[in-house]
C-alpha cells in the first residue's frame, strides 16, 4: 500500500535528513489523513491504492499550477523548489503512457464509436479516459486528440 510506503519512507528521509523529502512525504501523508477525513473515514485508517494516487496526482497537478504561476511571475527560487518538489512525487505516480501509445487508443476509440466531426469530441475523450484510467494526463489526450483531428 502506498499509505503505508510513505510512513516507512518518511523514516528513512529522516535518518538521511533529507529535508525536501521529508517535507514532501510528510504533506503527502498529511493530503491522505485528509482524503479520509473528507471521505468521512477514521484518521488512523490506511488509505487504499487508488485513492491514494488520486491524490498523489491532485498534488502533482498543485505543484506543477505553482511551478507555470513563478515562472509566469520569474520567481525562479520559488519555481526551482516547486520543480525538486513535483520531481519527488512523480515518483509514485504510475507509469504514464507515451504519446504514441495515447495515439493509438484514441484512433481505435474513434473507430470503434465512428467519431467524425467535433460534436463527438467529448464523447470521444469521455470513452479514451475511461479505457485510459491513470495511465494518461487528460490534457494529454486532449492535446493529441485536437492535433489528430484538428478540432
């Protein structure tokens, strides 16, 4: 469980007095105490896998909003730190696939539900999501899908 990895790993950044780490793995521990006290859960319980990534991925997307916000306002300090931060939880993000593999989900989708013109767009990206759960950015896909079909 993921829950768990993040506890065990906290005490090892401690021993190593890896400061951002530590910091990092402590607000991820801190996002899941939340997620199940917002899912009206107990505190001490372990999160399951997949809300876990769910939100592993919210703080990637945290991060990386922040990190085009300083660069945006040329605070490359805050930006640096944002970037070490969103580096050390990909980690613990699956494996996403490769624009190439997302490519070739989308034409099959298109195929197997015969999109042909933009009024489908959102039918299309609703089913390549589905199929997709996790394993692809949603703007990814949108991006590839506007590209293929110049919508």
């Amino acid at each position: 469980m993921l829950h768990n990895q993040i506890k065990e790993e906290i005490k090892i950044a401690i021993k190593a007095r890896e400061e951002l780490r530590l910091s990092v793995l402590r607000g991820m521990l801190a996002s899941f105490v939340n997620e199940l006290v917002a899912t009206k859960r107990k505190p001490d319980e372990i999160l399951p896998n997949e809300d876990a990534l769910t939100v592993v991925k919210r703080l990637v997307k945290q991060r990386k909003d922040s990190f085009e916000q300083f660069r945006a306002g040329r605070r490359e300090d805050l930006a640096s730190k944002e970037e070490a931060e969103l580096k050390i939880l990909e980690k613990y993000l699956p494996e996403m696939m490769s624009y190439e593999e997302i490519e070739k989900v989308i034409l099959a989708k298109k195929e197997e539900l015969g999109v042909a013109d933009k009024s489908k767009m959102g039918i299309l990206m609703g089913a390549v999501m589905k199929e997709l759960k996790g394993k692809a950015d949603g703007g990814d896909v949108k991006k590839i899908i506007e590209k293929l079909f110049l919508f």
